[in-house]
C-alpha cells in the first residue's frame, strides 16, 4: 500500500475550511472541554453528529466514560476560546470563560451554535477514534460561524451580506 508523507497530507488538509468548536463533557470533579475541528453533521434520522479525537487525548476517555458530549459551535470573535480550549494546562472553564450546564452539559455562553449528544458509537480510524453523537437537544444565535484555515481563524466572507429568514420562519417552514 502506498501512502503519502505525513507533513505533506498535514500541509493540504490545513487548506480545507473547518468549523471551530469546544467540545465539553461532565466529569466526576468537573467540567471538561477540548477544541475540535473535526466536526461535522452525519444524519437527519435519526439526528447523528460525528467527531473525531486523537486516541491519547485526555477529553475523549472522559466522554467515554460518560457517555455524552457537548459541542459547542464558536461564532466570529471567539478566538480566544479556541486558543484556551487548545491550550494544555490551560484553566479553561476558570474565570475568563462565561459557561453555564445545559443538559447536564458544559455549554459556552454566547457560542454560535450548541448540540448535546449522547454517545453513539465509537469506530476506530488510524490513529483516531470517531465519535457518533445521537443529538438529544440543540440550540443557535444568528452569529458568524468561526473557522479555520491555513493555520488561521476567520468567518465565511459574505455571512453579514446574505439575506436571512427568522429563525421563526424557519421553524414554521420545517413544520410544514
């Protein structure tokens, strides 16, 4: 089997665009919370998300110990969370962090977006795991979605510009 290098797959899967979020969990002594990029929706019906963790990370045996997860989906400006969130040793959920428990989960206050799951299914993949999240409440603000590419954080160029229905319009629409 033929593989390509490790650096090089690195350097053109930093050119693809991913959604920012802190993904959280509740453990015995407290919450938990980690940045992941990848994210991503999987199904409608029944409601699934995935995410994926390096095999070693520290977050990913608390959530499979408690079997549920949070994602929070930053918006435009919250860098700074990603870096905290990013950050080893870092006090993530200390002072400088505005965070409540919704669904007996972790929630960042004024994140974009919000899912809570519980855990799914787990597949192994290299030297991953991916995480199937059976989506159990949610919830979203008319924010800018905070990405990252090329090593940096940014927002969808033309998000102010397009025209939005209200949220209530939406609902009414998916009622229907």
């Amino acid at each position: 089997m033929t593989t390509v290098d490790a650096n090089r797959f690195r350097a053109v899967m930093a050119a693809v665009c991913a959604p920012v979020t802190v993904v959280t969990t509740t453990a015995a002594d407290g919450p938990r919370g980690a940045t992941v990029s990848s994210f991503t929706s999987l199904s409608l019906d029944p409601p699934l998300v995935s995410v994926a963790f390096d095999r070693r990370s520290a977050l990913l045996a608390e959530i499979l110990d408690a079997g549920r997860f949070g994602v929070n989906l930053l918006g435009q400006g919250q860098d700074d969370l990603a870096v905290r969130f990013a950050t080893r040793g870092a006090d993530r959920f200390g002072g400088e962090t505005a965070w409540f428990t919704d669904d007996r989960l972790p929630r960042l206050r004024d994140a974009a977006g919000w899912v809570a799951c519980d855990l799914e299914r787990v597949v192994e993949a290299g030297d991953h795991l991916l995480l199937f999240g059976l989506v159990t409440a949610l919830g979203r603000a008319e924010l800018p979605p905070l990405v990252y590419a090329h090593r940096t954080f940014g927002t969808h160029s033309r998000y102010a510009e397009r025209p939005r229905p209200l949220i209530t319009d939406q609902i009414a629409a998916c009622a229907r």
